[in-house]
C-alpha cells in the first residue's frame, strides 16, 4: 500500500511559509528548555505561541506529500549485469533523467516497479518484454514538458500514480491492456479520465481530488467493480453512473451530495455503499431498490425519515445511520433479520419500532445521544447483542433482565438521569462480575 512519507503544509506566499517554520522552531526549542514547573511568564510565553502557531496554521492551502523508495525494493543504483536477473523489486528514485536507465531493460524479472521523484517522458518500450510485472508505483514524477506516455505493456494489472500536477497524468491508460486496479488519488484531478477502453478495470480508486462531477459523464468500463471517490468535492453523482451495472462497491464519503439520482437504483450489484459526512436530506425510492446491499454508510448527513421500503434491503449486515436528523424508524426495519450491526446515536429518536424484537442476529446496538425516556423493552428480545449503547438519553430506570444477556461483552449507559442509582450500581456489577465491561460514569459515557 501506498503511503506519504512526509506531508509538507503549502502557503500562498513564501512570507507565511517562513513564518510558519519559524514559529514551529521557537516552540520546539521552548519546549526543550523549559523547566519542568513552569513560572507564569514561561506559560504566558508558550500561550503566546500557540496561539501565534495557530494562526500560521490557518495561512495553510494545502499539504504537499513527498515520498522516498520503497522499503524492500532495489535501488537502480545497485543493479548491474551480475544481479539483475534476480531483482523483482525496482526502484528508479531521484533520478534527473528524462530516459529510463538502459541497463535496467535487463530486469526481466521485476514484478514491481516504481518510479519515485523522476522527470520521467515516456515508460521504455522494452517494458512490453517485462512478463512477470504485476504492479507500477509512480510517484511524484514530473516531466519538463508534457504528460507522461505510458508503454504497452499485457501483465500489469496495477498501477498507482501520485503528483500533484494534473497536467503531467498520462492522457490515456489503454497501453496497460490488463490493467484491473488504478489509484490516482492526491493528483490534483479535476475529472474523472476516460477509461472505457480499459475492460478489464475492476477498481478505480480517487480519494482527494478536486473532483466536482455535476452533470459529467463518466466514461468507465461497465466491468468496475468498486469505485473510490471519497474526499472530494463532489456536488452530485451523474445519471449515468447507472450504466457500471458491475459495481459492487461506491465510495463517496467526506464530499458535499445533497441528492442523489435516480439513476442509482441500477446498480443492482452493490453490496457496499458510503456517503458518509455528505449533505444527503433524503434517499430515493430507487435506493431502496439495491436488494444485494450489506453495508450502507450515512453516517454524518441530513436524513430526517427513511422510507419504508429499507426493510426491502433484507441483505444488509451493517448499517450507519448516526448523526442525522431522524426521530422515528420505519417499522419494516424488523425485516433486516441479517442485521449485525446498526448504529443510531446522535440522533432525535424517542422509541424503537417493535418490529426491532425481530433483529435476532444483531449484536452492536447504537443509541446513545438520543431522546429515550423510557428503556426500549424491544431490546429484551436481542439476545445476541455483545455491544449496546443507551448513554446520553434521558432513561430513568433499566430492566433487571439485562443482567441476564449471556454474550453481553460491553454497556454504555453513562449520563442518564436514573431514578434509582443504587439499582443501577446493583445491575452494573452484576454485569462486571460476569466479565461484562461497563460503562456508567461520566468519563466512561462515550464510546467509540
């Protein structure tokens, strides 16, 4: 898996870049001279800091990711005639040229290749001979001119890219014939590129981009399988992402959807769906329509009712409906009888549905920061449940029978105004002493 070595934070202007690290250095060396009681004048000066540093913060853009070779891989440095029959882990790193060094076409053996901080043109065209390469990595490579050319090639099946400069991103990928997996996430992408000739693409992963779609047209194979389009800046899905009839799983979470098409209900083979932090007020009938469904993620949205034909989605497992708006639950939701986990804190709701003595098989229940005046009795009939959250409501008593939960594992039922408190403390240990971890104090009432 890919990862940032470093994140550098970027200023508009090189007055408030050096005001930043500036800042940050008198605070390091502060903080290794000061003594271990500070006097109030120290503490006056490390506020003032702070407070300073904070400010350098708020100047930041963005944050730039610089990357070093891949531990594992064999620097290109280090491969001559004598061993590069054996190297299956190449790394071009920090390299000026504009051309791949010649004596690595005799790596006929490189499973993966990665390119990091080059200037790189054009992928070899001997790299069509390279049989056995499965994966290439490039990352921070920046032309002097133009978009990098990517060579043919028939067993890469992935390839992941990182700049953050659009215009040097490959115009197409069809030369990497079998390519299945493609990442260009952090490239700066302000839409979605053409990928329709690549038919064998079955992942398509572009977290934080600048990428809006409205009314675009994706131009996708219909093969795709998963579609990654988290931390952008997306105000809507096209109509047409209806046609990726393969999609198993879409990925939107951290973007700013208020609605989402019509068109989402063709998406018969998705099995996991996430909008979470969007602004989605209402879901379409067509949503309710994706019967292959285990796992859907709202979490952090606007919705204030769901309609009841969510108990048609009978495949799901795992269901995030917190932080929203909603005060009641469809009555169908006693049909998700798959359901192993639903979460429903931080929402407005008063009272659970009775058809919920029907969710058997669910053993984490969510309901904490809700409106509960009374202990929803339908929860006496949940027997399997391992996690249940009732803290932050405005329950006055709870039900002796829950002592006798046999795969009880945690209870959070902290800052509740209990009418009798030594009838909880009874309970609560009566639950410890079976190994059950409870939560009743203030400091204990949150859970993640």
């Amino acid at each position: 898996m890919l990862h940032a070595q470093k994140v550098q934070p970027v200023f508009a202007s090189k007055e408030d870049s050096a005001n930043y690290f500036l800042i940050q250095e008198k605070m390091m060396q502060y903080r290794q001279n000061k003594s271990s009681k500070p006097t109030a004048e120290e503490a006056e000066r490390m506020d003032s800091l702070g407070k300073a540093f904070g400010d350098a913060m708020g100047k930041i853009i963005a944050f730039r990711y610089s990357y070093e070779m891949s531990k594992g891989f064999t620097s290109y440095k280090d491969i001559n005639v004598s061993n590069a029959a054996k190297a299956n882990k190449v790394s071009l790193h920090d390299y000026s040229g504009k051309k791949f060094p010649k004596h690595l076409s005799s790596c006929r053996n490189i499973e993966e290749l990665e390119l990091v901080n080059t200037k790189i043109k054009r992928l070899p065209h001997y790299l069509k001979k390279f049989s056995k390469l499965k994966e290439v990595n490039i990352l921070n490579n920046v032309p002097a001119k133009g978009k990098l050319v990517l060579a043919k090639n028939n067993s890469v099946k992935e390839l992941n890219i990182r700049t953050d400069k659009e215009n040097t991103l490959p115009n197409n990928y069809k030369t990497f014939k079998n390519l299945e997996t493609l990442d260009l996430s952090k490239c700066q992408l302000s839409k979605v590129p053409t990928l329709s000739k690549n038919k064998k693409l079955k992942k398509l992963v572009l977290i934080e981009n600048n990428l809006t779609l409205g009314n675009a047209d994706l131009s996708l194979p219909i093969q795709l399988e998963e579609l990654n389009l988290q931390k952008n800046k997306i105000t809507a899905l096209p109509q047409n992402i209806g046609d990726l009839t393969s999609l198993k799983k879409l990925l939107c979470n951290y973007n700013n959807i208020e609605v989402l098409p019509s068109s989402i209900g063709k998406l018969q083979n998705l099995e996991q769906i996430t909008f979470y932090q969007n602004k989605i007020s209402t879901l379409p009938t067509e949503f309710y329509q994706l019967k292959n469904l285990n796992i859907v993620d709202l979490y952090y949205n606007k919705i204030n009712k769901l309609d009841e034909k969510l108990g048609d989605l009978t495949k799901l497992e795992v269901l995030y409906l917190s932080f929203n708006e909603l005060s009641t639950l469809p009555e169908s939701v006693g049909n998700l009888s798959h359901l192993r986990e639903l979460y429903l804190h931080h929402n407005k709701l008063s009272y659970l549905p009775s058809n919920v003595q029907s969710l058997t098989n669910l053993s984490v229940l969510r309901l904490n920061d809700n409106s509960f005046v009374e202990f929803p009795s339908t929860i006496l009939s949940l027997r399997n449940l391992e996690n249940l959250d009732l803290s932050k409501n405005q329950l006055r008593n709870l039900p002796e029978q829950l002592s006798t939960f046999e795969n009880l594992q945690l209870l959070s039922i902290g800052q509740n105004p209990w009418e009798n408190t030594e009838a909880i403390e009874n309970l609560s240990n009566s639950l410890k002493n079976k190994g059950v971890m409870v939560h009743t104090a203030l400091k204990d009432a949150s859970v993640n």
